[in-house]
C-alpha cells in the first residue's frame, strides 16, 4: 500500500463525494427551510439515473441526457410537493412517511419498468479513458465528476450569497416567521427549493452512474449515506453539505478499500463521533 | 385500575383470547394459521416500538434492527455454536437486542426530535449494511439456514399450530409486562419525559437515563420477537433489518393508535394480511402499499380507532378532520429539550 493506493482511494473518495452532495445539497436546503426530511432523494437519483440510462442508449448526448433526468425528476418533485407535502412543514413524521411511501411507489415502478438487472453507466466517450501517473491509475472520469460537482456547488453557493432569493431563503432557513412578518413572500423559495432539490438528485443519477451504476435497491444504499452527510455537516448548512459529502465519500472509499467486508459499517464512525463531539454537526448552529 | 365498566374489557378480551387460542384446532388452513402467528410476532415488535413512540416520544427507525439482531444472533449460535435450545435463543434474543440498542443509544440519544429520528434511519441501514456485507459471518444477501424450532421443555413446538401457541404465550407475556411497565412509576416518568422534558429536568429527573432504559426495554423485548421470526421463518436475511420493515412497524403503531400497545396486534393483523393478500394478488403489491401508507398518514394518522370515530360523526353530519400524527407525539416537538 504506497502513495499510489491512497492517491487513488482520496481521488475515488472525493469522486463519490461529489455525487453524494447532490443528493445531500437537496436534501439539507429542503430540511433547513420546510423541516421536511425527504427521504425520495435518492429515488429521485435512481430515476435520473434510469431516465438518462433510456436516453443514452438512444444515442443521446450524455450531458443532456442527465438534464433530461434532472427535469424529470424536478417535475416529480413538483408535483409531491405541491399536491401533498406543501401542507405537513415540521410535521417530521408525516412528511418522513410520506417521502418513505413515494420512495417504495418508485422503487417498484423502477422495477417494473426497467426491470431487476443491474445496469452499468459508461461515461462519455471522451472522458472514457484512464488516466496515469506512475502506479497511479484512475478514471478521468472521477475529475471530470469532482469538477461539475465543484461548479454547481459554486453556483449554489453565489445564489445563496448573492441573489435576492438566496437572501430569502437564508432568512427563512434562519426564522421563518420574522421573514414572512417583513412581507417576504416565503412561498414562493418552497417550490423552488423542493423543486431545485429533486433536480440536483436527478441530475446526479446520471453523473453518478458510471460509479454506482442503477439498479433496484440503490436508493435504499444511498440513503443511509445521504443521512451521514447532513448529520457530520449540520442539517440545513449547504457548506455543511459539501463538508460532509466529501468527507463521508473518503470513509468510504477507504472503508471499501481497507474493510470490504464492513465498508458499509465504517460510515458509523464519523456519525458516532460527530454526534458525540458536536451533535449540531460542523456547520450546524445549536438550536 | 379496575375502573367502572372494565368487566366488558375483561370479557371481550377473554372471548378474543379463546377465539385465539381455538383456531388452528378449528378448521383453518395452515396458511392463515401461519399468517396469524407472523402477525403475532409482528405485533410484539410494534408494541415495544409503542413502549418508544407511544410512551418516551421517541420516533425510532431502528427498531427492526433490534429485531433482526436477535434473529442473527441466535441463528448465528445455532448454526456456528451449536447452542440451539430453547432458553440459550430467548436469552440470546433478550441481550442481542438490549446490546444494539445499548450502542445506538449512545449515539442516537445526543440528538432530540427530528436528529433522533434521522439518526435511527441511518443506524439501522447501517445494520442492514453490516448484515448484507459481512457475509463470512451473515451468509450476505443468501441468509443463515439449517437450524430448527427447538423443543420447549417436553413441548414440541416445530409444527405450525405448536408454534403458533408459543408465539401466542409470549405475546400475551409482552403485552402483560408492557402494560405493567407503562402503568409503574417509572411508566408515568417516561410520560412526563415524552410530554414536557425540560420539566422533568428541572423536577431533577435524569430525562437521558429514562430515554435510554426505555431504548433498553424496547430493544431487548424486539431481539426476543427477532428470535420468534428467526425460528418461525427457520432463515434470517438481510430483509429481517432493513428500512422497510422498520417502517412497517411504525405504520402498525399508527394504525393501531400510538400510545395503544394492544391496538398493535390489530395493526399487526392488517399490515401481515394486507402485505400477503396483495403480494398474492399482483407482482406491483409494493406500489399499492406504499399508496396504502399515503392514505393511512394523511387520512388515519390517529390510528383505525380515530377514523372510525371521525367516520361514525361525518355519518351524523359533523365535519371532523384528521389530526396531524405530531399532535400525539409531544415528545418531538411539544417542547425542545
């Protein structure tokens, strides 16, 4: 195990990353500001991922392929949101069994229609090759991923920071009542944070799907991740999320990598610490 | 406690209790008497998720993983250990669930709420993780086979109607010691940390201390259910620990009405039937139950009792809407720390 085998598993690790914080981006924003924990995240992901997949092998450029998924999936969002989960904000349970409810509807109909069999995602053409330096070798794909991933990190983050509507939906992250109070339409963030939310998940099936593939269950593998992430970062901290994913993505490229047989388990650690240690999480605020 | 009219509930049970106890000597087919002692087992895990949701204002997701490490547990010393009797499983059973819970109580506790219950999801899937993964000890995604129900004393209890009176037997063990716990002093602590904590603290109430007994309790008695199913099944997977089923016994404690304990084996009964009746029916049965949770959450969310009143005064032409499942649940949001 020399420098080869750690470069590797950071790269694979920020990689994995990458695709969990957009599952967890969605996921943090929506709880911070509706104090909805939707679980549908990462059936939103499988689908994007299935949607591209169909797309892809149509002959579809696979970036827009992606797009396609995401807008899919931001509909489907939409439309949960807006018929059932607008009315249960706070109220964790309902909307937790709501979203679990969604999530086994999706799963079987992802069954039905695309059937049991794994399906594995090939990159573009172009970024299909390995790269290597010495004993180092890896997928150009993983830097082309940690990239887009990065980008649309940093253009979440300027709309938080920058724009009239991140400025509201930061303020009503913070107290909600106090926004509404200053004659802030609070509404209108709703639908667009759920909505954009269900987007990112979509829109990372397909990126994330030359390194988990698609196939039935995957969601229900994500999510205990997805969880990890905004539990280390802080729940409604967008820099949390990205924290969080790229260091719950290292856990467990090296979990993988070092303790096949309990890659899974090793996500334990940074939960139980956190918890002990800072129970907000790193970029959480005490309530 | 015997209040006026209580002779009716003392009557009504008993004659539930012979209906019980006379079918599998009755007529019914094997397959409904195999039904009946799942939903048995089923219920004794929603009612110890009850002692939590109903009576500590926890909201735990991890229940089944309590569950299902006794199931491993006690497959896993049959087969590899070779310690297969009837007393070593139950006890076995009793403390694989109290040492799981033990752990995520530790970990979860530190959190309150909507923490708690996004702690116990991930807890439990990662249990589900260690079980699909660490196949050397788990056997993975195929499961342990080749152990047996054992004898219970001069009892053989490896037919369908023995074992179901087995299942019977601790059922109404569980339910006796659930009530007896919930109507204790420490009972009516457990109340108190659910309604209103901070008073309790301020009453110089260890509130962590009760939260993380009744976590115990709950874990302990779902690992002797878990030892239950793995012996009835006679196979433990990765399935007797996920998510789903986590989430199954929650729906069984809405349905049977939070804080009901006995509206569980009601709750249990419909979700074991429905489950089977529809997977009989069609291969989309998962899609029908998960619409089956969405019309449960939003219109019965105070269980099957609660509909059945608000029905019954739609009749009479009174509007009555159906409450939030928060409102029963004041532990989560009533009042923060």
């Amino acid at each position: 195990m020399g420098a080869a085998f750690y470069l590797q598993n950071l790269l694979g690790g920020l990689a994995y990353g990458s695709l969990l914080f957009l599952i967890a981006s969605g996921f943090t924003l929506i709880f911070g500001l509706m104090r909805i924990i939707n679980l549908a995240q990462t059936a939103f992901y499988l689908i994007g991922a299935y949607v591209g997949l169909t797309l892809l092998t149509h002959h579809f450029n696979f970036w827009l392929s992606g797009l396609a998924g995401g807008v899919t999936t931001a509909l489907l969002g939409f439309a949960l949101y807006s018929l059932f989960l607008h009315r249960y904000h706070a109220d964790h349970l309902t909307s937790l069994l709501l979203t679990l409810g969604f999530t086994l509807m999706i799963d079987d109909s992802v069954l039905a229609i695309w059937g049991g069999d794994p399906h594995s995602i090939s990159p573009p053409s172009a970024l299909s090759a390995s790269l290597q330096f010495g004993r180092l070798v890896f997928p150009s794909y993983w830097l082309a991923l940690i990239f887009v991933s990065l980008g649309i990190a940093a253009l979440l983050f300027v709309f938080m920071q920058r724009t009239k509507l991140g400025m509201i939906i930061r303020a009503a992250v913070d107290d909600e009542e106090m926004t509404r109070g200053l004659g802030v339409d609070v509404n209108r963030s709703f639908y667009l944070v759920f909505t954009a939310g269900a987007l990112l998940a979509g829109l990372g099936g397909l990126l994330g799907g030359p390194i988990t593939a698609a196939y039935p269950g995957l969601d229900g593998e994500l999510t205990p991740l997805a969880f990890a992430v905004v539990i280390v970062g802080g729940m409604g901290s967008l820099s949390g999320a990205l924290a969080g994913s790229m260091l719950i993505g290292l856990v467990n490229a090296f979990g993988k990598a070092l303790f096949p047989e309990f890659s899974y388990f090793t996500i334990f650690v940074p939960v139980a610490l956190i918890m002990a240690l800072r129970p907000q999480g790193l970029f959480g605020r005490a309530q | 406690m015997i209040a006026r009219g209580s002779w009716k509930w003392v009557a009504l049970a008993a004659i539930g209790l012979a209906v019980v106890l006379a079918l599998p000597r009755a007529g019914v087919p094997p397959f409904y008497v195999s039904l009946l002692t799942q939903t048995w087992i089923y219920a004794m895990v929603a009612m110890s998720l009850d002692l939590l949701v109903g009576f500590t204002g926890l909201v735990s997701f991890a229940q089944a993983a309590f569950f299902g490490a006794g199931a491993y547990a006690v497959a896993i010393a049959a087969t590899r250990y070779a310690h297969a009797d009837f007393a070593t499983g139950i006890v076995i059973g009793l403390v694989a669930g109290a040492f799981i819970a033990a752990i995520f109580g530790l970990v979860a506790l530190r959190a309150e709420g909507v923490g708690f219950i996004i702690i116990t999801i991930a807890l439990n899937q990662i249990m589900w993780g260690l079980a699909y993964q660490w196949v050397s000890m788990s056997g993975g995604d195929n499961g342990i086979t080749g152990f047996v129900r054992p004898k219970v004393g001069p009892f053989d209890v490896s037919g369908n109607s023995g074992f179901y009176y087995l299942c019977v037997a601790f059922l109404i063990l569980m339910l006796v010691l659930l009530v007896a716990i919930t109507r204790s002093p420490f009972g009516l602590v457990l109340r108190g940390v659910r309604e209103t904590p901070r008073r309790m603290r301020a009453l110089g109430y260890n509130v962590w201390l009760y939260r993380y007994l009744a976590l115990l309790i709950a874990g302990a008695l779902a690992g002797v259910a878990g030892v239950l199913f793995a012996w009835y099944n006679q196979f433990v997977g990765p399935g007797d620990l996920d998510l789903s089923l986590s989430t199954q016994l929650l729906i069984i404690v809405i349905l049977g009405g939070i804080g009901s304990l006995y509206g569980q084996i009601l709750g249990a009964g419909i979700v074991v039937f429905l489950s089977n009746g529809l997977s009989a029916l069609t291969q989309r049965w998962e899609l029908i139950l998960g619409a089956i949770y969405f019309v449960i959450v939003m219109y019965a969310p105070d269980g099957l009792v609660g509909l059945g009143h608000r029905i019954v005064r739609r009749i009479r032409g009174k509007r009555a809407a159906a409450p939030r499942i928060e409102s029963q649940l004041l532990g989560v949001t009533g009042e923060e720390s």
